[in-house]
C-alpha cells in the first residue's frame, strides 16, 4: 500500500466540515491537522478526533502536510491565505470572484512557484464541474449558446442582505430557476433571457418584533443588485419555522448548451441537485486535492484550474481499472 | 494566425460526414484530404469539395496532415486501420467494443510509439461524454451508484439484426429508456435494475411480400441477446412510411450518478439529446484532434483517452480567455 496523501484543512466553517466529512470516506488520504485562526480549544468535531492547530502555526507542517484544503471565504480569507499557505503547501480552493480570477490567478502562481507548489484554484461546483460543462461542450458544439441556472437552492450572500434590513431578525433567502425558461431552452428554442427571467427570490424572512412589514417588504425588493432585477416573494415566518424548514444548506442547478450540426439540433445538459452545498463542494475539493499531490509530484507547479486536470487523477482508481470500467 | 491544424478523414459514411460537417466550423483546422477504400470516382460531398483519395494511399501524405480521424466501424475497420495509420499519424477513434479496449490500447500504443505519434481513443459520446461524466462523478461521490440510460435513438447494431430476421425487407430499432426507472433514480432511490427494467426496443419493420407476420415477430422478439432480454414492441410499416417517419439517426441517453455524503442526498445528471447521432460524434471528434494534435507537438506520444486529456486542449481559445469566461 502506498503512503497516503497527508491533507491540512485551513477554516473549520461549513465547507471546511464538508471537507472533513469527504476525507473520511477515502481510502487514500489522511486528515493531519484542521488549521483555524479561531482559539483553537473551542472547536469541536461532530465526526471524530481531528487535531486542531492555529493557523499562526501552520508553516511548522511544512514536511508533514502534501495539500492545504483552503476553506475560507473568497470575499476575503482566499484572497490573503491562498498566497501565503501557497508558498509552502500545494493548496486547493474554492475561490469564485469572477471578476477577479484572472488578477487571483497570477497572485497564487507567484507564491507558488517559489517552492515549486502547485494550486488547483475555483475547485467546486460553480465554479468547477459547471466550468467543465460549459467548456467541454462549446468546443463541441461552437454553433450553439449556453445557459446556467442556479437553484433551487440557499444563497449566502442574499441571506446577508436581507438579514441586514432594519426590522429583519432573521432570514433567508432561496434563488430558484424558472422552469419556463428551462423549458424553453430544452426546446432548442435558444431564447434571450432577462436576469429577471431565469430565477426569482423567495425569502422567508422572521420580523423583529414591532417591525414594519410593509416597509421591510419594499426595503427588500427594492435593494440594488440582490433583488430589484428579479421578481421575488416574501413570506414572514416564525423562528421555530426558519429553523425547522429552512437550515438545510441545499443548492444545485442547470448548465445547458444547444447548438446545431447542419440542419441537426442537440441539447446538452447537466444538472445538480445537492441536499448540501458545502458538503458536495468539499467532496470535490477533495477529489481535486489528490489530484494537486499527483500532478506535483510529477513536476507540476504554479496555478492549475479544473480545466488543466486531467480526469484521470481524480480517482483513486488504477488507470487499467478506470479504462476497464468507465471508459 | 497560427498555421492551421491539418486534418484527414479515414472512412466516408455516416461518421466521416459528421466530421466534414464539423470540421467545416472550425477556423484552426483544415480537411486536407478524405481517405477510403471504395472507389474514389463514386464519392460526393454534400458541403463542399474534399479531396478524396485511396486508402492504400495514405502513407504519401505522412508529412501533410497532422492528425487522422478514424471514422470506421470498430467491429472491423477500426482493428485493422488504426495500427496501420497510427504507424505515421496522430489519430482520433471511436473505438466502442469495450471488452475489447484493454487489448486495443497496447496494440494502438505499440504502433504510435513507433514515430512518436499520439492516439486518442474511444472519443464520442459513449464512450466520450459519458465517461467523462462517470468518471467525475464516482471521483466526487465515492458513496454511491451510477446509471447509464441509453436512447431515445436508433442502435445500428439492433436494426441490421433486424434486417437480417427471414421476411424482413427493411426496419429499423429505437432503443428507449424507461422513464419511470429513470424517475427512481433521480428520487435517489438507487433501484437495482434489470436489462427489462431499463431499456424497452420499439421495431419498425417492413416485411416482404408473402412474409410470415407472427413469425417475423416471434423471430425478433425472441433474438438472443438483441431482444430476448427486453420488452419489445414491434409496427410494421410500409417502406414508404419507413423513409419518410424513420430516417433520422437521432440519439442520446442519461448519465446519473445519486450518492451520499452524511445524511445528505447528491443527484448528478447529465443528459444528451442528438438529432444526429454522427454529426455530434464527428463534432466530438474534431475536438479531441485538436487536442491530439497540441499534446504530440508538447511531446505526449502513444495512446490517450478522454480521462486523460486536459480540458482546455479541446478548445480554440487562448488560455486566458477560458479562464475568465469559462471557469
């Protein structure tokens, strides 16, 4: 048997879990440490015995660790850690600033390559086997026109919004696709579509006491670029109801590509549909660390996105098996 | 601009066709040449005006195409050509017949490594696509079961099993998935299913004159396994009835894999739909021998599948564009 693959957690949040939960079902890797910068002696694990380190010391496993599994947050955390964990670890993250990436990208390459590590950057599912879709099926079919739709599922950033409403205690916040839309695409019919039409906003948002709904309601509907493009419903809920029917962290979608051959029409389509958003993503956070610690030790370094990864080292699997079995 | 990509076609049925047709969309490749073994004298294109030329004439043009795509069938022509013209090109194949692929690959491989030539094998939809989508999927969802529908489309194979049943003039086979089992595997069911539970076969079939009815069905239905297996439907139709409602190559089928993380459902689903089973199966081809070719020039050699082939190989746009568009 081989050695295994060390692996680091950095940020015990929600997809730092997810990662925890994944590694436990490999045969192939080993979970060394989970680095946060929290006081260490309050974190606990729901699924083992984890060992937990402050993140000031995480350059002391510099030979202990083969890939950091970066589970902060793009807005802020990735943007100052990837370089700084990247210059003695080879790291995966999640990072999904769209605007940002090219700028990220060069970034992490610098800290990399000065002690020939490798990153695997904007691992997961959008970015990630969304990015995978959308690529491998424009270089098929470069007659056609792609569509991406997100939901149904809970979004944190839309959660933030309404909860920072003055008379809010409490919400959140679903983007959901309309089904017209993706029906109409199914069709071939490749239509224009508004930001307006492909999702709306529900929230069920739980009032301060002696709030005012109206002015709540107008206060959320009318808020530049989370919701005044889009249609949305509100529905007002008790505490107890927010917790029991809506802490599921659920999310998935819709990447479609039609495109035409001649006269011949086809239609592409991959969808999610995941019970849990941090969950899945640190499922493929961590398909993608095993394939950072293959390429690395085969010389690569720098910064590789999934779109360089050949499928191959994602899997635990001997190629003759894979060949064998899923080809 | 880049010297083009220099492409000849091996074999002009269905699948050449598709690939003329695609090739004629692309701006970074260019058909040099169309080979064949029939008499060239009787060959026309519908879109344009290839250069055809004798298949025993392939070796004099080893230094004026860079990559061959094998558009032969795999029972037969492709066994036989692909180790011939691997010997002096890079080559792109559909090769399916997948008890056989361990033992293809070495004899592939040996001939490509002769002169330093890169194959890439088995490319299409299935195998392609759904390998692809497969092998992601049991990468990110270890815990789980995946399921491959095939259809609603047209088998070859099904239909000249048909045609040559005693009273049948002409026919042709639909392979159809069963939406209910498809549903139970989207519900995250994970069914066992049978061959019976998954697929039925829809026979249109036209017999000949003075032809045996109930025989003609009893021989179909009962035909080891081509239909024995299955639940199969059978219409007789008149050969003008044939042509006109029954002469589309359409195809497809799904790809879902259902898995757990914790107490947490995944469903991942990819779907195709295809007017023209062969002019996507060219368009994947014309693809990957972009691919094939980019990798030979960096040096890869000997024989790749679409596990191994990095992602944005396949596309005609710069590095840079990919990754702030796509990712």
């Amino acid at each position: 048997m081989n050695q295994k693959i060390r692996v680091g957690i950095v940020g015990y949040g929600n997809v730092g879990k997810g990662v925890e939960l994944a590694l436990s079902n490999t045969n192939d890797m080993e979970l060394v440490g989970i680095f946060s910068r929290r006081d260490i002696s309050t974190l606990n694990s729901k699924i083992g015995k984890p060992t937990f380190i402050h993140y000031d010391n995480i350059y002391d496993y510099e030979d202990k660790i083969d890939v950091m599994l970066m589970c902060g947050g793009s807005a802020t955390d990735l943007i100052e850690q990837c370089p700084y964990v990247g210059k003695k670890f080879n790291i995966v993250d999640t990072f999904d600033t769209h605007a940002k990436i090219p700028e990220y990208f060069k970034t992490v390459e610098a800290s990399t390559k000065q002690n020939n590590k490798l990153s695997i950057m904007s691992v997961g599912w959008d970015p990630g086997m969304f990015s995978i879709i959308r690529m491998i099926s424009q270089a098929i079919l470069p007659n056609g026109k792609d569509y991406t739709f997100w939901g149904k599922g809970v979004s944190q950033g839309h959660s933030d919004a309404i909860r920072r409403v003055k008379g809010v205690k409490n919400g959140i916040q679903y983007t959901i696709p309309i089904q017209s839309a993706i029906q109409k695409v199914r069709n071939g019919e490749q239509p224009q579509l508004s930001t307006r039409d492909k999702h709306l906003r529900e929230c069920f948002v739980v009032l301060e006491q002696d709030a005012d709904k109206k002015q709540v309601e107008h206060d959320i509907k009318t808020m530049p670029n989370y919701f005044a493009d889009y249609d949305t419903n509100i529905y007002f809920v008790t505490e107890e109801e927010l917790k029991e029917n809506h802490s599921k962290m659920m999310h998935g979608g819709f990447v479609l590509r039609t495109g035409t051959t001649g006269n011949n029409k086809h239609i592409i389509e991959y969808s999610l549909k995941l019970d849990s958003n941090p969950e899945f993503t640190g499922s493929v956070m961590v398909a993608y660390a095993r394939a950072c610690f293959r390429l690395n030790k085969e010389g690569h370094v720098g910064v590789k996105t999934v779109l360089d990864v050949p499928l191959s080292y994602l899997s635990d699997k001997s190629y003759e098996e894979l060949i064998s079995t899923l080809l």
